[in-house]
C-alpha cells in the first residue's frame, strides 16, 4: 500500500522520460523532414521529365511539319527546328530552351535489303544494304542536366516521302 501511495503522490516526469520523449520527437520529426525532401526532389525529376518529354514530341511534330512542306529540302545531319515566316525549317546545330534544354534533330539515310522476297517495300537494315532515296530515320534528342546527372529523352520516326 505504501507502493502505491508514493506513486500516487509523485507528480511530473523523470529526466529519463524527458529524454526519452524528446527522442522518440526529434526522429519522428526528422523522418518527415526527410520524405519531405525525397518527396520534393521525386516531383521535381517528375516535372523536368515531362516538360523534356513534350519538348521532343513537339520538336519530331515540327520535323513531320518539314517533311509535309519540303521533303526535298530534308539531308543528313544534325538539326534543330526553327519557325521562318511562319514555316518550319531545319536549321544546323543545337538549340538551348529556357537555358535548361538542348534539343536536336540527328537526320540519318535508312537501307534497304537488296532482295525483298516478293514484298511491296523491302526491309530496313542497319547495314550492307541499299541507301533508300526516300526514306530518311530521325531522332529527337532532349537533354537536360538534374544536379550532376545528364538526363535524355529521345525520339525516333521514319520520314517518307508520300503524299
């Protein structure tokens, strides 16, 4: 009974639990403040990507616009899209968007196996075949540089001459 009397009669908090609870606070705070962060720099990379993946989608819409008006002004190259008196060019080099962005356009020759098997359009080949006069593979390149790291979308089509 004497036990129990003293703990009844003994108010407020030991050093030790003080200790204790400040504790068990400062880690509960510092697991937030952390998945805060890494909850930040997710959105981020999330924003930069997207923002990169609409800037190659517009540029490869902007390279079919070129081979719709001139399909005879498309060579071999490095390139980046340009508007000149309201139609789309390709201008040679790189282009820096809103200082974060670079964008080009690699426009290469595609070949073609030389025996088709009886196919209507004989089929792609990387090497050893034949240059196809109309037929041009383009690649969207967007880089852009997140803390140290190099990041890239890329794109890729097949530009034809058909109407």
């Amino acid at each position: 009974m004497k036990i129990i009397k003293n703990l009844q009669t003994n108010k407020g908090f030991t050093l030790v639990e003080v200790l204790m609870a400040i504790g068990l606070f400062m880690t509960l705070i510092i697991s937030l403040v952390s998945a805060s962060h890494l909850s930040t720099k997710a959105s981020q990379t999330a924003y930069w990507r997207v923002k990169a993946t609409v800037l190659a989608r517009e540029t490869l819409e902007q390279v079919l616009a070129v081979r719709a008006n001139n399909f005879g002004t498309l060579k071999e190259g490095t390139f980046h899209p340009s508007l000149v008196e309201g139609e789309w060019l390709l201008v040679d080099g790189i282009e820096t968007i809103e200082e974060r962005f670079e964008r080009r356009v690699e426009i290469y020759r595609v070949q073609r196996e030389l025996s088709c098997g009886g196919e209507r359009v004989c089929p792609i080949v990387e090497s050893g075949g034949v240059v196809d006069p109309v037929t041009f593979r383009a690649k969207v390149f967007v880089t852009w540089q997140e803390g140290k790291d190099d990041q890239e979308i890329n794109l890729e089509s097949l530009l034809t001459f058909w109407r």
